[in-house]
C-alpha cells in the first residue's frame, strides 16, 4: 500500500518533538520512557482517565477527549504543531480501529503496512508458516472438530468470551446459549502447555534484533479455576474465559533463548519481503504456548507493544545484561526515534 508523500520536520534536535499516546495500555512506560531520554511527552486520555497520568507525575501534556470518537482533525492539528510522534498499543488500535489508524495523517511510530496482515487471521497465518513458525492447527468449520480446540470471537475484548470445546455439539451448545448472533470466530487447536509472551524490539536504526523480556497474563477466570477442585467446577457450571487482568513477569530456561532469538528474526526477515519495504520494526510479541515437549507454538503476534512489558519499566533481566540504564520497551522506543531524529533518519521509523 503507498504511503502519501508527507514533509518531514527537518530539524534533528529531538527536543522539537514530542513523544505521544493514548492514555491505557502502556502509555505509562512510554510517557516515562521519553523523559528518560530527554524528550518531551504528552497524553491524550478519554474523560475520567487521566488520573494515572497526574499521579504518576510522567506527562508533560494531557489532552482530554469526551469520547475516543472526538479524535478529530482538529486533535491532528494540535499533534502537528507539536511535532507529535505517536507511539500505537493495544488499546489504540483497539479504540480507533485498523482502519482510520491506516489512514492517520500524524507522524506514527511503526509501520502501518503491517497492521494489515496482523488484522487478517489468513494473512497473519501466511507470514508465520513463511517464517516457519508452529501455529496451533485452525478449524475451518465447527463440524470439523475432533480434539480441544479454543474458539474466539473477532474483537473480542482482552480475551472475553474465548471457550474451549472438544466437539461440534458443545461448541453449537455454547455459541447457541451465549453468543447466538456472533458468527465472526476463529477456531484454534487447544494447545495444552503454558502461555508466554515473547517481546522483541527490532531498530532500523542499529539492524538489531533485541528480546525485551517475557510475561505470562494472569486471567480471569483460566487462572482461579484451578483454586476449587474439579468437582465443584463441573458443579458451579464454570466456562474458562481468558480476560486479561495484569501481567506476570518471567525468564525462560536459558537453553530456550536461542530459539526465540532466531523466531524473532525470522518473522522481521518475512515481513520485510511481504511489505516491500521496511517490514515490521519497532517492539513486537511473539504470544506463544510451550508445550510439555518444550515445542513452540505461536497463537499470535502483536505488531507494537504489548502491556506484558509494563512490569519491566525499570528494565527485565535482559535488558539489563545490555544497558547499563534501566531500558524500558517504552524507553528502547524513544531512543530509536532520538537516534532516527538525530542522524536525519526520521523517515525510517515512521509508518
Ligand atoms: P483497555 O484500554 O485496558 O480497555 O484495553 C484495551 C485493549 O488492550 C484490551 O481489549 C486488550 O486486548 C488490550 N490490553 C489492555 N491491557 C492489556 C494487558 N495488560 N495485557 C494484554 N492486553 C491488554
Ligand atoms: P489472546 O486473546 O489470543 O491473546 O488469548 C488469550 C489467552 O487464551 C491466552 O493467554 C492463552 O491463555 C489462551 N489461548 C489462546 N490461544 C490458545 C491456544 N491455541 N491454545 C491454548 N490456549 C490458548
């Protein structure tokens, strides 16, 4: 997809921009991860939501919207004056949508092209098996299930509403009774294994491939179904569903690392083919299900970063094996985009 000719600011003192996200998610490290770096801030937040921001003491500049819909040309403008760089999560996506995100005037940290073949279950599931990554098998049709298998609906918030069925007629008893006018879903072999979350940074800047660090989610209620035992589950009727409340902080077994080292790359290699450009770059997740085999298997990949990062705002384990300052993901994003201004390579970092 072409990108519209835009004109750059030219100047490369990073102290004329300014860092930029909407308030959830992990605006917080990246708000602090910009201070750290000398750069300045600002936060646009939904009425009623700014208090973590004020508390904090991390923003230069709050920006209050009634509604995330007022995100208007009028708050472009504002961005623009401000040289605003913004800085996508979860819930920016989420809020705004991939599509008016894709057609966003202001300078944006990531490349836009992928959002696209993250949004597109076949597109996405194409660019792994490229990247010769274990993807866990996908159902076409509920009658084709035969195993355990985890059904999502599209959109679904955080995980909200996942289920797991073993066959055709619990999986219609299910949708029929609770989601009857949903039909947008993806079925998944049910890996059986534990979650983590693999962060990775890759910098056009350096040609580097980084692991940020590991998370596993703790989720209501997969992680307190395990608290009663299985009788009193059957008898209390409890679906497993997957919302996610916070995150936990993890190392892997260190003879693992190689492995998600050469994943990581992988994944930015095929990008870059599939774009035709610059590829993915920036903070990325490998979200994956490890098995008892120590068999890796991915059921996802978020394009940007991931709020399983915010335990590490004053660095992970790895990152303080490479820096000698506290590298948060939020902070590893401002220096990419410090160095880019400063060597006239702002270009390179903007999708
Ligand atoms: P929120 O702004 O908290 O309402 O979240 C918006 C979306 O971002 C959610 O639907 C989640 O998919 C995602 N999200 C928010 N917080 C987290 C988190 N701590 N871990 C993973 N995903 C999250
Ligand atoms: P997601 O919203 O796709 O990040 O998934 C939410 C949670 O569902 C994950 O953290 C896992 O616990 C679980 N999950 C998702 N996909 C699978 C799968 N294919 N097999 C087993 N568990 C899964």
């Amino acid at each position: 997809m072409a990108t519209a000719k835009r004109i750059l600011p030219a100047s490369t003192n990073p102290r004329d921009f300014v860092i930029a996200t909407m308030g959830s998610h992990s605006a917080l490290q990246i708000l602090k991860g910009a201070r750290d770096e000398g750069m300045r801030n600002l936060v646009i937040c939904k009425e009623g939501s700014e208090r973590p921001y004020k508390s904090f003491g991390v923003a230069d500049e709050i920006i209050t919207l009634k509604e995330w819909s007022d995100w208007n040309p009028e708050l472009e403008a504002k961005l623009a004056e401000r040289n605003a760089i913004i800085i996508p999560h979860g819930s920016y996506v989420a809020y705004l949508g991939h599509e008016r995100v894709q057609k966003m005037p202001g300078m944006y940290y990531g490349t836009k092209e992928i959002l696209h073949w993250e949004s597109d279950r076949t597109m996405e599931r194409e660019w792994l098996l490229q990247a010769q990554i274990k993807l866990p098998k996908v159902f076409e049709k509920p009658e084709d299930i035969d195993k355990p298998v985890i059904v999502k609906f599209h959109g679904a918030g955080g995980g909200f509403g996942y289920f797991v069925v073993k066959t055709p007629e619990q999986f219609y008893e299910v949708k029929d009774r609770k989601y009857p006018d949903q039909n947008d879903f993806v079925i998944q072999e049910y890996i059986v294994g534990v979650p983590l979350y693999a962060h990775y940074f890759y910098s056009p800047i350096t040609g580097e491939l980084e692991i940020m660090s590991f998370d596993k989610r703790y989720e209501s209620n997969a992680d307190s179904i395990g608290r009663i035992k299985a009788q009193d589950q059957l008898t209390a009727n409890i679906h497993t569903s997957y919302t996610i409340v916070g995150n936990i902080p993890l190392v892997v077994r260190e003879s693992m690392l190689p492995q998600f080292f050469e994943m990581g790359e992988r994944v930015v290699e095929v990008s870059k083919k599939l774009c035709g450009g610059k590829g993915l770059f920036g903070p990325f997740c490998l979200e994956t299900i490890v098995t008892r085999k120590l068999e890796v298997f991915v059921f996802e990949i978020s394009a940007r970063i991931v709020a399983g990062t915010n335990p590490f705002i004053e660095g992970s384990p790895y990152t303080a094996l490479k820096y000698d300052v506290p590298m948060s993901t939020g902070r590893r994003i401002a220096r990419d985009i410090k160095q880019a201004i400063e060597l006239g390579r702002l270009e390179e970092i903007l999708g």
